[in-house]
C-alpha cells in the first residue's frame, strides 16, 4: 500500500479537450485545441488528455500535433479496450516528450449486460490484452474501469488486479454517471487499494462527473481515500452536467491546505485566463455565479459585506481576486491609445499573438474605440477570439443593413464573401434576427436546426458590444460560435457565420448561391 504523507503531491490530469470536448456543442477547432493545450501546459497541468485518437482524423491530428509541440506535460489520447484504438492512440502520442495510453473499459453489470454484452471473466481477458498491447506501445498506460462506482466491488478488485498486472501505471475508477455520495466514493478507493496486492504500483486517480453536483466534493473524497491523480476540466465541461471543474479542485485544496495537506503544481494566477480561454473556444458561457471564475465569484453587492470588505478584505473574502489571476476590470484606453500601449495592455490579459494579428486586431480595436465611449478588458478578449476565430474563415461578413421597427416584416440586406467571390442578399423575416439568419439562408443554402440562440453584454453600458452564440446542428454534429459586436445584429450574423464556418470545417457540405453573385 502505498505511504500518504502530508502535503503529498496531486497529479493534475485536465481532460477539458477530451471530455470536455464531447460535450453538446463545445467542438473546438485545431488551432483553438493548440491554444488551450498551452495555456494548460503553462499553468502546470500534468497531463492533459488531448483527444481520442480513433473518433476522427481531426481528434487524431489536434493528439498529435499538442503532442508534438508540448514542453512539459505529459500527453494522453483516449482508447476504448480495442487493438485498433490502442494502436492509434500509440501513433498520435508518439513525439510527445512524455505520453500517455489511456484505456478504458466499463465494468458495471448493467454496462456489461447491455452495451458490452460481455461476461465478467470475458471482461478480466481484454483488460490483460489491451493493456498488455498499450504497455508495449509506451510505459505510461492508464486503464480506466467506466462506471465504477456501480460495480461490484469484488469484481472491481479483480479488474483492477489484471490491470496493474498487465502493466497500467495509473487506475482510473471514475464516476461515470455521476452517481456517488462523497463517502461512497471514498470508501470504493480505500478498500480497492487494501483489497488489490498490487495497488501500491499504481498511482489512483479519480474523474467525476456532475449529475448531482457532487463531481468536486467526490474528487476530494477520492484523495482521502488515497487517490493522487484527479481529472478534470476547466469550467468543468463535459457530458452532460460535466466534470469535476479544475479550477474549483485547485482553489479548494489551496484554500483549504489545513484539512486538504496537497500540492497541486497549479499556478493558480493563471486559471482566470484559462477559464476564459476555454469559454471562447468551446463557446460555452461560464454562468455568473460559478466558483472562482464566474463573472460574480468576487463581488460584494450587500451593504455589510461592501461595509466589511471595505474594513477588512478577509472579513467576507477567503481568497483574493488577484491569486486566480482576476484583475480588476480596469479602463483600458481610448482612441487615442497608441499601439505601445495596447500591446502592452494585451500581454498584462496574457494574451501573445503574432505580428500579423496584432495588426488586425489593433486595427478592430481602433474602429470599437471610434464607437464605444470605453473600451474594457472584455472588450479586448472578445475582439482577440474572434480574431483567432475567424482568421481562416471560408465565409465572411461584408456589410449588413436591417430594417426594423413595429412596422414588419423586418428587412436584411447582406454582403458576404465566400471562396473569394461576393455574394449579396435581401431577405424577410418574423423579426430582425429572423431576417438576417434567412439572407444568410438563401446565400449559403445549408441544412440544419438551430438550436440555440443568445446574447449577452460585454460589459455594461448601452454601448456595450453584444456578444451572440449560436448553435447549429447538422446531422449527428452540433457546433457553436461566437460574434461579438457593438450592434446585436451584425454580432448575430457574425456567429451564424462563424457557426456555418465550423461545420464547413468539419466538411458539412455548404453551397454557395450562385444566382446572387454580384
Ligand atoms: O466518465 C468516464 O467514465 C470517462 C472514461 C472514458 C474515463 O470519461
Ligand atoms: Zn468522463
């Protein structure tokens, strides 16, 4: 068994490109995979989980190419207990400095008897293969038994003790559905790990989802149990309600180093940008009142807590602002900022581009100055992601006008570019948006179902821009994407865009309309 000492090190394993991935509508393109896996890297994440080499050559491409390019982290690729799996996954993490197999297959009765259709001892003799197989491949295997916590807990041991036999370096037992109270969690580890000879060859690792938003406190629970490895995401998105969010894991056991005596290797500095930078790419919004990093996570809005902040900053803080790496929404510039400033201004956000989008972005960050009185920190990410967003876009808005008012119908007119030709519209429709989204219709004839529509401010204020995600959904694929803009219906035709953008990316079959070529 092994020794757990006090301040005993936690293995950080991020998954928010795997796990966090799947998950309706939060597909990410390649270069916003390589920009999230380094910001990860650099905030000291152990491994980061960069997809499931098998599911596509897209998922397979963005393995590799984190694999290739990451400094320190170990890289993981995903793989279902099948050869093929196992050897892709094997090639995509072949130039990581340090990589990873991780394996998995379910071990409950009713994943046996109704997906796997498999007998238990069936079950015992792919687990020795597979993980057999992914050890030759590399010497960092891990093997994952899904939907643990409702397996029965001989039968787990006896999967787990093939496991480390056939050579698995790290074993995951996740909470697959969501399932598990705190101490059942912790119980399952602690008698796995009295139970199994081996277990002290292994490191344990934990991966809770959120069904019944207990995906934190059972991570926790699993490292009393003595689990050293916990997986998670940022923002905490995954399959369904999610996992266990990384930066609620980091900042728990930081805050509370008095009952939780672990080191997580985190430089917590950096997880407000991360957030952020998840929220762009996967295009899920973090909801205001979310931990640590949701927009209301430090503000005092009572006239007592305002009065003891203002006394005693501990008296209704447990954290400061500036350890998550939270500035405080400060002013930027105006249109007489120059661009010294600006980019100075982009490296205190943490932001890095390349000369090329520096100057495009600039250049939008002077036109946003001309029209918004105050230009924000917000304003600036927003103007950066869409930037990165749409450097590669095949679609493009020109122009926009839109007649609205009580006297309907509402009116678009609309210029796009697409494949280097122009194309322009007009169009009707229930409403403003209605029309806008039906001119980009007849230009690019396209089928889907919208399947969600939002817009939110920047920042306050009437000038402020309106930020608009999108939703599409074509076939078994569903996209979203964001426009930002200080008019709500250039930012609706910007993500529709952006969305169609996506899909054709991923080789959703667009037409353009040839009859409006202008
Ligand atoms: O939730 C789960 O069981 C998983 C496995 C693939 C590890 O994501
Ligand atoms: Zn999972």
């Amino acid at each position: 068994m092994a020794n757990i000492t006090p301040k005993d090190r936690v293995v950080i394993f991020d998954t928010t490109l795997r796990d966090g991935e799947q998950c309706p509508g939060a597909t990410m393109t390649l270069d916003e995979k390589l920009a999230v896996a380094e910001v990860l890297d650099g905030m000291g994440v152990d491994i980061i989980e960069a997809g499931f080499p098998i599911a596509s050559n897209g998922d397979f491409e963005a393995v590799s190419e984190i694999a290739r390019r990451t400094k320190r982290a170990t890289i993981a690729g995903l793989a279902r207990a099948i050869p093929a799996d196992i050897a892709r996954a094997g090639e995509a993490v072949r130039h990581a400095q340090r990589g990873r197999i991780h394996t998995f297959v379910s071990t409950s009765a009713i994943h046996l008897a109704h997906q796997m259709r498999k007998t238990q001892d069936e079950v015992i003799e792919i687990i020795l293969k597979t993980v057999a197989q992914a050890r030759d491949l590399v010497e960092d295997v891990e093997w994952s038994a899904m939907d643990a916590t409702r397996t029965d807990i001989d039968y787990l041991c006896r999967c787990v003790e093939a496991a480390i036999r056939a050579g698995a370096t790290t074993i995951n037992l996740p909470d697959t559905v969501g399932y598990a109270t705190p101490q059942e969690y912790g119980a399952m580890f602690r008698s796995v790990r009295e139970r199994v000879p081996d277990a002290d060859k292994a490191i344990f690792s934990v991966h809770c989802h959120n069904d019944l938003g207990l995906a934190v406190a059972n991570s926790l629970a699993g490292l009393e149990g003595g689990a050293r490895q916990i997986e998670c995401t940022v923002n905490g998105i995954g399959e369904r309600a999610g996992n266990a969010a990384l930066e609620e894991i980091v900042m728990a056991i930081r805050t509370r180093a008095d009952v939780m005596p672990y080191d997580t290797g985190i430089d917590t500095t950096m997880l407000t940008r991360a957030s952020k930078l998840v929220s762009h790419a996967a295009n899920f919004p973090v909801q205001y009142n979310k931990a640590i990093v949701g927009r209301n996570a430090f503000a005092h809005e009572s006239g007592i807590h305002q009065d003891g902040m203002l006394k005693h900053s501990e008296t209704y803080e447990i954290m400061t602002p500036a350890s998550v790496g939270l500035a405080k929404t400060s002013l930027v510039m105006g249109k007489h900022s120059g661009r010294a400033a600006f980019k100075s201004k982009l490296s205190e956000l943490g932001i890095s581009l390349s000369d090329n989008q520096m100057q495009d972005v600039f250049e939008r960050f002077k036109d946003l100055a001309d029209r918004k009185k105050h230009v924000y920190d917000e304003d600036i990410e927003a103007l950066v992601d869409q930037n990165l967003a749409t450097a590669h876009d095949r679609i493009k808005l020109v122009s926009l006008s839109v007649i609205a008012g009580t006297r309907g119908p509402q009116r678009a007119t609309m210029k796009i570019e697409m494949d280097g030709r122009t194309f322009t519209e007009e169009a009707d429709g229930n409403g403003p948006v209605d029309a806008v989204f039906n001119a980009i219709h007849a230009m690019v004839p396209h089928d889907t179902t919208l399947e969600l529509y939002q817009v939110h401010a920047v920042t306050e204020g009437t000038d402020a821009q309106a930020e608009v995600s999108v939703r599409l959904k074509a076939g078994e694929r569903s996209v979203t994407a964001r426009g930002a803009d200080p008019d709500t219906l250039v930012a609706s035709a910007k993500a529709y865009l952006s969305a169609l953008n996506k899909l054709s990316a991923a080789s959703v079959r667009l037409h353009a309309q040839h009859a409006a070529v202008v």
